[in-house]
C-alpha cells in the first residue's frame, strides 16, 4: 500500500549533467520558434530526498537511517555565514 509521497530532487553535481541543449517553448501547447537552454540530465542513481518536507515528514523519518537524520546543514553562527557571504559577493566584482 501507498502511504505518502516524497519529492526527489535529480542530482546534477554527482551525475555531472554538464551539457546544454536548447528546447523549443511551447505556448497554449503549441511549438513556437522560440527555445530555451535546458539541462540534457545524465541517468543516475544519484538523487536528493526531501527529508524536512511539510507533508508526510513523520513517515519519511520513519525511513531514513538514523545515522542520516541529523541535517549537516545546520547553521550555528549565522552572522558569521552572512559575513563570509558578502565577502565572497565583494572578491567576485
């Protein structure tokens, strides 16, 4: 039985989807001579899950390892973060 859904997220970096291809954009489902650059993806096993979801965040903890729960994305210092941040935006002008 189904008993919720996940959002997985094609990872790129890992799977290096590099190359560009340009794709015609359809309006009112209909080809117009306009295109857009897209990402040609790379078939991979490679994918990101969305562990903090808002719906069914319970039941997909209820699946992850517990060695893979605690995020390594928490921030403790975040004034620090946004220091090195406008540093960083400043050395790329």
């Amino acid at each position: 039985d189904i008993i919720c859904t996940v959002n997985l997220q094609h990872n790129c970096i890992d799977s290096k989807c590099v190359d560009m291809r340009q794709q015609h954009v359809h309006q009112e489902q209909i080809q117009t001579t306009r295109t857009k650059p897209v990402v040609d993806h790379q078939p991979t096993p490679y994918f990101f899950l969305n562990a903090y979801s808002i719906h069914n965040c319970d039941l997909i903890q209820l699946v992850i390892p517990e060695a893979l729960r605690e995020s390594p994305l928490r921030v403790t210092d975040p004034a620090m973060v946004r220091t090195l941040a406008v540093r960083q935006m400043k050395d790329k002008k």
